[in-house]
C-alpha cells in the first residue's frame, strides 16, 4: 500500500467500521473516534434490508450502487464472520412485497416486469400463491411479487462482528471520544483533536451519519448537506418462523429475525434530530402490520426506537474527496446505508489508496456546488 500517515475515521457506525477495517486489511494504520460505543446510531436502529430493487429507486445510478454493493454482500460478510467469529445472520432468500388491492397489484406487476427487464428474478404471486409464500398474511391480500436475492441482515451483529474484526485488523477504535473535531489547514487537512488530545492524520473520512454536516471544524465548503430524517420502528416477539421472509406491506415493513423477533418499520419524518418514539408512530406501523396480517395483534411489544437516516438533497449518498486534501466525506446514505457498507467501505478505500475519484464523481460533495447554493440545503416541510 502507498499510503503515507495515519487513516483518521469519525463515526463508528457500520460506513465507518467498514472502511477502517477495509483500509487496515490493506496495510493502513487507521483510528476511529466515536463518542458513542461502536455499531450504534443509524447503523444500530435499521431493519438492516438489503433491497434496491423493492425500495424502488427512480435513480438509475443510485440503483446500480446498491445492486453492486447487495453483490458483495456475501463475500464481505464471509470475510467480516471469519475474522470476527460472530455471525451475522445474513439471509437473501428474497423479498415479499404484498398487495391488498388491484391498484396496487397492477403497479407491482410493472415493477416485476421492469425488474425482469433488467435481469432481476421475479415471481408474481396471485391470491393463493402471496399467502403460500407468507401464510401469516391476512386472507384479503390480493396478490404479491417476491423478488429474489434480496434480503436482510442482523445489522445489530453486524456492527458487533465489524468492530471485533477492526480490532483484531489493528484499528484503534476510540470510545465515548469527546469534543471530536476536524483540524485542517487553508490546504490540506491535519487530523482529529478530542479529550484524547490530537491524532495526525493525513487522510479523515467523516462517517458520521446525520451529524457529519455538525462536525467541529468542519470548512464551510467540506459541510455535506444532510437532513436527519428520522425513522421510528417496534419489535413484536414472533414464534419462530412465523413470517419466513423480509416482506414489504401497504405502510410497513416486516423484517423477521433469527431470534425470533419480527421487526416493523419504519416512518419516514422530517423531525430534526428528535428521537423520541411517538404514540402516532406507533400506531401507524402497528396499523399497517395489522391491517396487513391481523394475527400479529396477540404478539408482544419487545422494544420500540426511533433512529435517523441521513438524507441528501438528491437522496445520493455523498462519498470521497472534498476541496480540503485528505479530507473525505462518506455519508448521507439515506435509506440504503446498511446496503451500501460494503461498495462504500471499497470506494473510500481505493481512493485513499489509489487516488481513484473517476468512479467517486457521481457521489463527490461537489455535485451541489454545481447545482448552486440555493439547492445546497434541503427545503423544509
Ligand atoms: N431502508 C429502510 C428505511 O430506511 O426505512
């Protein structure tokens, strides 16, 4: 590797942990100051699905970034489970996704035949096939397509296997980091400073989720447009194998684990950087799962929580180089940050290594410059 200097990463989400342990992999020396404990925020409140084709982007380069990453899926979590020893639970057996009516049926037929198109193997379901496939659905649904290679992992292991496979890799991973802040000259950037005191680096990778564009010491002209966009979920204790398969309805989405919690998420708010769990959310996930499959009313509630997506003007995640050299952005992955850990962790790492920023165009900060400033920030509600 022709790495010079110390790798610097901010935030030990999954983005952040993924790049530190793909960067060490590679011959780096790499920190990660998180003022947290490993694997937590965003990276700990997801459902963790991978779905590019049943989150049904209109996007067609952000598309492919998912496809490409939900491919690499299984080698990195392979690589991840061995050197770390703990199982992710990873599952791409596909993804339901329901109907309850003909409208909605006739749009998921379009997007079966779209899939098709684009090589992406696809069953549509009628009546008896959808509650064949997932017989805890209510005897109303109407149809559904099941699009297979997608599915879900445990992003909560995720996090545990990715911190103990950077640890036993050589990663320094600094806990409950105070006072985290970016140094940077008019030119080039210099490293972290925290209660830890300063740490040299001549590349930084700011992987804060939501609160990267909060950075102290942030240049004005490095600050990714980010809005929190906050996600609130509920887990019901399931009897195992209840709900066999990650599977989409009208308002929700129900992801089964392997310890037999069934997860049901998520709102889509514009809320600031509140977390709080709200009667309302509650009530309009624990309506869509119940309306979809009315046997899940006798469940218990186990654990409710609300986390924050970090959405983009243009909902692209923003990777690589800014116009402070070594200092490098990987956030603002909205939906998709558990799906785009793998692609993400091998960008940052190639351009660190090998300068690579051809590939990054598309993702680089700099896209907004060019749109202007008024489109900088996201609009409000
Ligand atoms: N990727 C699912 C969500 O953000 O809710």
């Amino acid at each position: 590797m022709r790495l010079s200097g110390d790798v610097a990463i901010i935030g030990a989400g999954l983005i952040g942990l993924a790049v530190a342990h793909e960067l060490a992999r590679r011959g780096a020396t790499v920190r990660v100051f998180e003022r947290d404990l490993p694997g937590r925020a965003a990276s700990w409140a997801g459902a963790g699905m991978l779905a590019p084709y049943t989150e049904r982007m209109n996007d067609d380069a952000l598309a492919r970034l998912c496809a490409q990453s939900l491919a690499l899926y299984p080698g990195f979590v392979a690589d991840i489970e061995a050197t770390s020893g703990v199982g992710v639970h990873l599952h791409l057996d596909g993804i339901v996704n329901a109907a309850f009516d003909d409208v909605r049926m006739d749009e998921l037929r379009r997007d079966a035949e779209r899939l098709r198109a684009n090589g992406v193997a696809c069953d549509v379901l009628d009546r008896s096939g959808a509650m064949l496939a997932e017989p805890s659905l209510g005897r109303h649904v109407f149809g559904a397509i099941a699009v297979e290679g997608e599915g879900a992992v445990d992003n909560r292991r995720l996090g545990r296997a990715l911190t103990a496979a950077c640890e036993s890799a050589g990663v320094a991973i600094v806990r409950d980091a105070r006072d985290v802040a970016v140094e940077c000259d008019a030119r080039r950037v210099l490293g972290v400073r925290s209660n830890w005191g300063f740490a040299g680096a001549s590349h930084v990778v700011v992987a804060a989720g939501a609160w990267s564009a909060s950075l102290p010491g942030l240049p004005v002209a490095c600050e990714p447009p980010l809005e929190p966009i906050k996600g609130q979920m509920l887990a019901l204790a399931m009897p195992r194998g209840f709900l066999k398969r990650t599977t989409w309805v009208p308002g929700a989405y129900l992801v089964p684990r392997d310890d037999g919690r069934l997860l049901v998420g998520a709102t889509v708010e514009r809320a600031g950087f509140d977390q709080r769990v709200t009667a309302d959310g509650v009530r309009s996930l624990l309506d869509a799962a119940l309306d979809a499959a009315p046997a899940l009313g006798d469940f218990a509630v186990t654990e409710t929580w609300a986390g924050l997506r970090p959405g983009t003007p243009d909902e692209r995640p923003i990777l690589g180089p800014t116009s402070v050299d070594g200092l490098i952005l990987a956030t603002g992955h909205y939906r998709n940050g558990i799906l785009l850990t793998p692609v993400t962790a091998r960008l940052i790492a190639d351009f660190v290594e090998r300068g690579d920023r051809a590939v990054l165009e598309p993702w680089l900060l700099a896209r907004f410059e060019k749109e202007g400033a008024a489109t900088k920030r996201m609009s409000k509600p």
